[in-house]
C-alpha cells in the first residue's frame, strides 16, 4: 500500500513538473494580474473628540473639545492587488511602528456654561499607544488610450487608534474651580492653574469605518514616469470610540457612536517610476478631511456596570491626517 501510495504521488510530482512551465506562459498571456506593495511613510494630524450638551434654549451647545496631536508616527504598509482585465480587488494594511516618543499633545477645552466663553483650557502630552488599519476595494479601470487609466472604486476601510494622554497643565475658570460662583475665562487671574502632573490622564480609542467612493486618473510618460491622482469621499461613516477619564476616587467612562453621510474625504497625488517592466519605486502625499459628524454619547463611572444614555447629551468627531509615504512596487 505504502509502495502504491509513493508511485502516486510521484506521477503527480512529475505531471505538475512538466505541466508547470505551460501553465505559468498561460497565465502570462492572458489577463490575470497580482502585484504587491509594501510602503513606509509618515501621518500628521489630529482627531477631534467633542461632547455637545442641550443649553437653556433647548439648542445643543459645545460643552467639551479633546484635540489628540498626532505628530508624527511612522508606519509600514502592505498592499496586494489581484484581478482579471478590467476588474480587480486590492487590500491593504498599515501598522504603526513607532511615534517617535511622547511627541504630540492633547489640548483640552471646556465651555461650563455652554456659551461662547471657554472656562477651562489644559495641555497635555499625549502618548500614541497603537494605530494600524485596513481597506479594501473592488476597482474598475478603463484606459482610453495606452498612456492613459482611470479607475472608479468602491471599497470599505477600517481603523484602530488609541492615545493616553498625561502630565497635563492647565488654567480652569468654572466656578467649582475658582470659588467666585461664576464662570470666568480660562486666560483672566481669577483662573486657578494646575502645574505639570496635577491633572488626571485621559485614555481615548477610537474605531473608524467608512464606505468609499473613489476615482482615480493616471498618466504615463516615456513608458516609465506614471503620475496619479486619487480623490475619494466617504457616503458614510461611524465611529466607535471609549474615552476614560480618570479622578481620584473613580474613574468616568463615555461610549461614543457619531456617524454622518458625505462628510469624510480623501485626496491623493503619487508619482512612480518603472526601473523594470515588473519592478517600480514612487511616492505619495494625500490629506484627508472629516468634518463634524454627530451621535449617541453613553456614560457610566467606576460603579457602575451598564452605561446610561441621555438625549440631552450627543457626541461628536472631527479631524484631518496628512500622509506621505513611499513605497516598492512589484507586478507578477
């Protein structure tokens, strides 16, 4: 049986051998492709984290503003395309890898009174615990003439993001603060200041998902130098994010869930060169935008097990990113 079992499996050995080189000129020759691209660049930004309170008029006035600073983080990507003609699917992940010690800041802002007048206003440094992401698309390319592409994608993409924020220093003028009985901006004498490490941290993950539409156009010159333009918007987008702020005798938690259509949007301009007819180098900036979106805001503290929702209370999310990065390119 063994002896049979061996004779089998090496007529299989030797049919893939002598079949193997057809069928890698068949797969040549036809339109299948699969590239890979592996990249490393920088991201700059910040990420806004709001809390919007319904004031006496029955309005939803801003009550809080976190800013988380990210300056700069380093990161390594990975991107595989595969696809037959004009059709493909493309994926790619990106990691952190480290954001060059405690480099950013996060910038505190409180509005007591709901007003225009900002009460409270700290700073403090801010600590990039991890970031990494995902995306995928599904993209259709159409190349009107041999130097010319345009592509039109529909895809999903997806990321993690957690800061820790302390050593904080700050100047507060709401009246539990002062002692006068009422609210007074946070630059004026009456302000009480907190020097460095007299506040408690603050601890912010946020999950971001968006649908998104893109297009993008490329041209080749000589045969070799490709320039590509990206643009995309998102039709819509949700994000999951904890907060926890600390205190001495407790700890308070908020669940955020803003979400919004056509609010987030991307724009992207790349330059690559061929070294051989599989082998590429090149570079990329693009900046994205997400303007305000809005949503539920749960809370709960250190004693309690469930979070409470109110609709006096919404959450809110913003911000922007720059990306440059350059990457290798290798088509099989």
């Amino acid at each position: 049986m063994k002896k049979h079992f061996f004779s089998v499996l090496l007529t299989l050995m030797l049919s893939i051998v002598s079949i193997y080189p057809q069928a890698v000129k068949t797969i040549n020759n036809s339109s299948w492709f699969f590239t890979v691209k592996q990249d490393f660049g920088f991201k700059s930004g910040q990420m806004n984290e709001i809390v919007l309170q319904q004031n006496k008029y029955n309005l939803m006035g801003k009550l809080s503003e976190l800013n988380w600073e990210v300056t700069p983080e380093l990161y390594v990507g990975l991107e595989l395309e595969t696809g037959w003609k004009f059709l493909s699917l493309s994926t790619r992940v990106t990691t952190m890898a480290t954001d060059f010690g405690r480099n950013g800041k996060m910038y505190d802002s409180d509005w007591a009174g709901l007003t225009w007048m900002q009460t409270n206003y700290s700073i403090s440094q801010n600590d990039l615990l991890y970031d990494w992401s995902i995306d995928s698309k599904i993209n259709f390319t159409f190349n009107p003439i041999s130097t010319l592409f345009a592509v039109l994608y529909v895809g999903v993409s997806y990321s993690d993001t957690s800061f820790s924020a302390n050593w904080g220093y700050g100047w507060y003028g709401d009246s539990n603060s002062t002692g006068l009985g009422y609210n007074s901006p946070y630059w004026v004498s009456a302000a009480k200041f907190y020097g460095s490490g007299s506040l408690y941290g603050v601890d912010y993950c946020r999950k971001n998902i968006n649908v998104l539409l893109g297009t993008t156009a490329s041209y080749t010159f000589w045969n070799r130098l490709e320039l590509k333009l990206d643009v995309a918007m998102a039709p819509f987008t949700y994000i999951y994010s904890n907060d926890t702020h600390y205190g001495r005798m407790y700890y308070v938690y908020y669940l955020d869930q803003p979400m919004g259509y056509f609010q987030f949007f991307d724009f992207g301009l790349s330059a690559s060169y061929k070294i051989t007819q599989r082998l590429s180098v090149g570079a990329k900036y693009s900046i994205s935008f997400l303007n305000q979106i809005e949503g539920r805001s749960s809370v709960k503290n250190s004693f309690s097990f469930y979070y409470t929702y109110t609709n006096t209370t919404q959450a809110a999310a913003s911000g922007y990113m720059n990306d440059f990065n350059i990457f290798v390119k290798y088509a099989f």
